[in-house]
C-alpha cells in the first residue's frame, strides 16, 4: 500500500509535524490515531437552513462509527449548504461556489478519502463536483427521502405544491386549507419525497456506482439508512487501501448508465446540467445529444410522482433502485465498477421487484416516453430539453403564437392581467432567467398559466425558457433554451405574436420569422443591465457557461488532483 496522503501532514517530523498533531489533540485524539491510519473526511453539507439535510449531523456519527470499526480515524467538516427553499435568488446561482468550498477543503486538508453527505438538490451535485476535481477514494451517503406526506385521507407530496397553488388561484382552495396541508406534507427529515430533483440525485449517484446499493430511495428516518451511513464508513477505509479514485468509477460507461437509469425512473430535468458538469469535472467528454442517444430506447419503469402516481417511499419498498437496474440489464454497461468493487450488475442481481405498481417491467413499462428529449432549431442552435413523460402528449406538436416576458418581474406583473393577449393555443415565453440573465437559472420556466385561462379549464400549454423548472414539476414546457437570452442567443429576440413551432417527434423547435428580421432585431438588441458589480455574483456572470455546457464556471474545468505543493510552516 502506498504512503497515506494525510501522512504529509500527521507523519512529519519536528516543529511542522509537531504544530499539526499537537492542534488536533485539543479534541481528545489519542496519539496513535495520527500514526498511519487512513483520516477520512466526512464532507457535510449539514444545516438548519437546509431542511432537507437537517438530520445528516446525526447521520454523519453513524459514518463514524464504520470508519472506527474498520480501522480509519473520521474527521466531520462542513461546507457551504444549498437550502433550495429558502436561499434566494436561486441555490444553482451558488452550486459551483459549493464546489468550489468541497474541493478546497477536500485538497487542503490531510484527508486520504472521502465520505460525502448530500441530500437536498444542489448539495449533492455541488460537493461531488469538487470531490472531483481532487480525485480521491470517495463514496457518496444521500440523506434519503421524506416519508409520504398525509393530508385530509390522500399521500401528498411536493409536486402537490403546484396543484395546490393553482387551486388556491382558481378559488377551489381556501387560504386556511392551504397552509393546513403544509405541516401534512413534510412531516419526516429529509428530501422531497416524489422524483424531484433530490431524488434524482440520489438515483443519479447510485447509478453512477458511488454509493452502496440502496441508497436512492431509503427514507431519512428508516433506520437502513443509518445502517447504510456505518456500512460506507466502513467500506471508504477499504477503498483508500485499494486506491479506489473518483476516475476510476466515473468512466464513460457510468454516464451512459446514469443517463439510461435516469430515463427509467423519470428523473429531474436538472440532472442534465448537473451530470455535464460532473463529466466536465471529471474528464469525461458528455454532450447534451448523449442525454437523448442513450435515454431514447428506455421506457419509464418507474409510477412516481410527477410523472405517475407514487413516492420514493413507496419505491424502496418495491425494490428500490437495484431493481430497475437488474430490469435495465440488457441496455447498461454491465461491467461499470461501483465503490464496492463489484459491478453495477452483481449489485443488482439478487434484487427483487415486490410491487408492480410502483416498478414496471421492460416488456410492460409504466409509460413509453421517458428521459429527456434534446430540440433544435433556429430558436435555440445549441439545444433546449423537455421532459416528454411530464408533458401532454397533444402539445409535443404545437404551433402557436408567442406571448413574451422578458424577464420574470414582467411575467409576475403581467401574466393575470384580464387583457393580456393571450389563449389556449398560445407559447408563453419567459426570457432572461438563464445562467447569466437572472442570473443563476431559476427553476421559473414551468410558469403558472394566465388565471382567465385557468378559468377556463385550461391545465397545460406549451411554455418556453432559459431557464429550469422544479424536478417536482409536470407540464409541457421547454427549458434550457441555449444561447440563453442575455449572452445574445436568438432566444432574446422573439416577441410577442412570433410564430413558434414546437415537434419534439422530429426533435425540433422553429422560430418563424426571417433571418432578415432576426438580423434587423440584433441590431437594436442590448444585453439587459443586472446590477452587480463585486464578488461571487459578478465573477459568476463573467466565467458561467450555458446551459448545454452544465452552467459550470469555465475556470473549473477538469481538475487538479490531490497534490498540495506548498507547507504552511
């Protein structure tokens, strides 16, 4: 085995060797501890600001434990939080600087591997990303699921939130009920309990073989996830031995698993930018076609909300990830190594599925159309996605005029204004909440419908941005529109009345208007003033990269490694 990497720090001899032991031994280490075991770092994106992960402090003992057992010596640190409920102006504005706090305190710590706890949306995308740019053993723990939500005799769950609020527009739902269901809906630790992007996450890293099995979908408050938190304790002490890297998991292969198993259990539209910037973290070359290449043969095995009727609770109990994955058998790449050693399909092979409801088969699939669809055309040149398992099948092919915001003040001021112009065969078009325009790339893009069409009986229409919308969302809508509005794509130049054709069969998407009145537009068109000028933000602005790219800053591209070159004394 070769020399422990925290040794350049606990190993030395002298004043260095004694001002880095001597410090730590004010919490109680005994000597040994420093003597050649493996320190592991538990990377907690713990905070009361963060509901979704408020109970991995207490998780993170449970990791403790494992590691002592098999012989390393656990040390907890904490990184930036993302808390998708209440940080504003949107966590994915601040994904990449949490990436950035993972890395630097992963490389510049005398760690010699890694356990990450993430949970809520972008806590798990944004310190995986930096454990890639160092390139450690590392193993991801989710902090799982809520348990079903109850209100009034029915499950809820997070996607209700939207039927909830379109009920409450429409006058079906009282003030008092409204709250009434909030406290009935998240009543257990952890992340939303439908396949919004939380969960997506934790299917998305399982799927790319860093996890143990079953960590998708074990509820927070399930003691098997505090059995599963022990177990990985356990199992990063073995992979430091082994050498086990990030690189060595994260092939080729794991992405177009990850893409294939995405498609199957209905998965966030954010997945995309955030397996692209993971890819480009870790080197592996990924384009936004990939996502409908390998997504394209897969059904939809999954009947979770919002793309069907259940939750993640109900999904453990039915088998679970293993169980898609042993169903997906015949499209994956079999072979992909996991964290364990094994191979995504060992892990899988003694699975069992224990409700069909909840887990289709491939030959009786919950859906036809799953995954994600890429479109192109003269309205986005480098793509725009749409999730077609959440959309009304009449609306794939649509053509209708466009009703523009140019940003999302417009649209809140406007959308229920009685005269706007605006009917059932209409294209909403919301500008300028890209990367750079909000910037930060809201989820904003499955806007709320016009209240006199809602009035109407109106439940879906075609609606199109540059920015995201909630993995608990539904609703044809087109999203990730790149170049984005603001970086000067032709995005920013449709106006009202423009006529849109939408044909996600043909993958396409087409603005009417010529590219002679295109070019007199660019003319006129200005880049719209956002008003910051120092800090995060403005360096943000000026180095993100669009959507198609994974909205990642350009200077953290690829990675650095482990390797710190510099002594502090």
């Amino acid at each position: 085995m070769k020399k422990l990497r925290s040794q350049n720090w606990f190993g030395k001899t002298g004043k260095d060797g004694f001002i880095y032991r001597a410090w730590m031994k004010n919490q109680g280490y005994p000597h040994d501890e420093f003597e050649g075991k493996s320190v592991i770092g538990i990377c907690n994106t713990w905070s009361e600001l963060t509901p979704c992960n408020g109970h991995l402090r207490d998780l993170a003992e449970f990791v403790k434990r494992g590691v002592w057992e098999a012989g390393g010596f656990p040390l907890e640190f904490p990184v930036m939080s993302l808390g998708e409920t209440l940080m504003k102006p949107t966590t994915m504005l601040y994904r990449n600087l949490a990436s950035m706090d993972a890395e630097e305190s992963i490389r510049g710590n005398p760690l010699d591997g890694v356990v990450l706890l993430g949970g809520c949306d972008k806590t798990t995308p944004s310190i995986l990303m930096g454990a890639c740019s160092v390139d450690l053993p590392s193993i991801f723990l989710s902090g799982g699921p809520m348990l079903n939500g109850r209100h009034r005799g029915k499950t809820i769950g997070t996607t209700d939130v939207w039927k909830f609020s379109e009920a409450h527009r429409k006058g079906e739902l009282s003030a008092d009920e409204f709250v009434a269901a909030e406290a009935n809906m998240c009543r257990s630790d952890g992340h939303c309990a439908v396949m919004g992007t939380a969960s997506t996450m934790a299917c998305m890293v399982e799927s790319l073989g860093l996890t143990l099995p079953q960590n998708a979908a074990i509820p927070a408050s399930d003691s098997r996830r505090k059995v599963l938190a022990h177990l990985s304790g356990r199992r990063i002490v073995e992979m430091v031995k082994e050498d086990l890297k990030l690189s060595k998991i994260l092939t080729r292969e794991a992405f177009e698993n990850a893409i294939m198993i995405n498609a199957a259990v209905g998965g966030s539209t954010n997945f995309v930018v955030h397996l692209l910037a993971i890819a480009g973290r870790i080197g592996v070359p990924l384009e936004l076609e990939d996502f409908d290449k390998f997504s394209e043969k897969i059904p939809l095995l999954v009947n979770l909300l919002p793309s069907g009727t259940f939750m993640m609770e109900d999904f453990y109990y039915a088998g679970g990830l293993p169980q898609v994955i042993k169903e997906l058998s015949p499209f994956l790449n079999n072979n992909a190594i996991t964290v364990n050693g094994h191979s995504i399909e060992k892990n899988a092979s003694t699975a069992e599925c224990f409700d069909r409801n909840v887990i289709a088969t491939i030959e009786k699939p919950f859906k036809v159309e799953s995954g994600i669809a890429v479109v192109k055309g003269n309205l986005c040149p480098h793509g725009a996605i749409i999730k077609p398992s959440a959309a009304t099948a009449s609306l794939m092919q649509h053509k209708g005029k466009a009703v523009v915001f140019e940003n999302i003040e417009d649209y809140k001021a406007r959308i229920d204004v009685p005269d706007l112009e605006v009917d059932e065969q209409s294209i909403l078009v919301l500008k300028n909440v890209g990367p750079k325009g909000y910037p930060g790339m809201p989820e904003v893009g499955n806007m709320g419908l016009p209240k006199k069409l809602l009035a109407k009986g109106v439940t879906d229409m075609v609606r199109i941005s540059d920015g995201r919308m909630s993995g608990t969302a539904f609703g044809t809508v087109i999203l990730h529109v790149s170049p984005e509005a603001a970086a000067g794509g032709p995005f920013g130049l449709v106006e009202s009345g423009d006529l849109i054709e939408l044909d996600v069969p043909k993958r396409t998407i087409t603005l009417h208007v010529s590219e002679k009145e295109l070019e007199n537009r660019r003319q006129s068109w200005k880049a719209p003033e956002l008003g910051y000028d120092r800090g995060y933000v403005q360096m943000y602005i000026q180095h993100v990269e669009q959507a198609h790219q994974g909205v990642d800053l350009d200077f953290l591209k690829g990675h650095s490694g482990s390797e710190v070159t510099r002594d502090s004394h």
